[in-house]
C-alpha cells in the first residue's frame, strides 16, 4: 500500500518541473528534513525529522494536497504541494468557494537564492487560476527572516495578508501572503 497519495499532474516551463509526489521520494525527503539549516528556512529551528515521521507527515499531507517534487534539468530539488484552505474562511473572504494554499521548500542548498522556487511557484499559480476554480491562493507561515520565500510569493504577485510577530527567542515571526481577487475588496 502507498504511503503518499499520488496523482497524475506534471508542469513544466521548460527549466523548472513540477511532477507528482511518490513514495519513491521518501528518502529524499527524509534527507531535506533532517538537514537543520533547510528546516531553519522551512520550519524554524527543529529536530530533524526521522524516516518514520518523514512517511507520517507526507502521507497525511497527501491526502488532501497535490504533492509534486520540483526538478531543474533533471535534478531533485525541492518539494511544493497545494492543498484546500479550511473554511470558514476569514473575513473578507466569507464568500470564498475555493481557496488553496502553496508550500515550497528547496532542499538543495545549492539551487536557493537562484529563482527556481518563485518559477514553481508561477507554474501552481497558473494552474490553480487557469484550470480550477481557485479564487485566493496562500502561503502560509513563511518565517519572518525567510526573504528568499517572501520575494518568490511576491515576484508572483502575492501580497501580505497578515503577520505574527516573533514570540521571544524560541518563535519566529510569521506571515501570510496572498494572490487573487481579495486585492479587489480591500
């Protein structure tokens, strides 16, 4: 039996691809999120994840989310996924039918700060805004030192919805940025 629920998505801009998520990726998984300088970017400063909570986390994730690992030329570097948002939504989004949230971690530390992300990010935003009836897409929980993710979401048009501020030492600040018609109601 599969640990990751599948599906049959691919993307491509021709240097960046975006492909579904299988078990097979477990490992290299396991390997991003047990490498604490990819956790401080993506998580704050954890433990690493073990191969058994790697499978549990991605596996639940799976169900509700398409899951897709991201490739430049052929090489695995990171991992994006795009699920539902939980409603009821937030005020002025009460009469949203369809809002989605992205994640993207690049775990090769040699491919960040070199544009890959923000382009997998345009290939999910035109996807869900083209082909389904996504109204808002989010990320949620982009850690206030993470400038790199912060400037990918914005060179794709994303816009700061909300933010958390640090809680001392041990909670970083978050934020929560946005893309979509919500721009219109504010």
């Amino acid at each position: 039996m599969s640990i990751i629920r599948t599906h049959s998505m691919f993307f491509t801009d021709g240097v960046v691809s975006l492909r579904p998520m299988t078990d097979d990726d477990l490992p290299l998984l396991t390997r991003w999120n047990s490498d604490p300088e990819v956790l401080h970017f993506s998580e704050g400063d954890v433990d690493p994840y073990s191969e058994e909570e790697v499978a549990s986390i991605y596996g639940s994730i799976s169900l509700s989310a398409d899951c897709f690992i991201l490739s430049v030329d052929g090489v695995e570097i990171g991992e994006c996924r795009m699920q539902p948002m939980k409603s009821p939504f937030p005020e002025p989004l009460r009469n949203s039918t369809d809002c989605r949230r992205l994640d993207i971690v690049i775990g090769e530390k040699d491919y960040w700060g070199k544009e890959f992300g923000s382009r997998a990010i345009g290939l999910l935003c035109r996807f869900a805004f083209e082909n389904t009836s996504c109204t808002h897409l989010f990320a949620c929980g982009i850690l206030d030192y993470n400038e790199r993710c912060r400037k990918a979401f914005e060179k794709n048009g994303f816009k700061i919805y909300s933010t958390v501020p640090a809680q001392g030492d041990d909670v970083p600040g978050q934020m929560t940025m946005f893309k979509g018609s919500i721009n219109k109601i504010f």
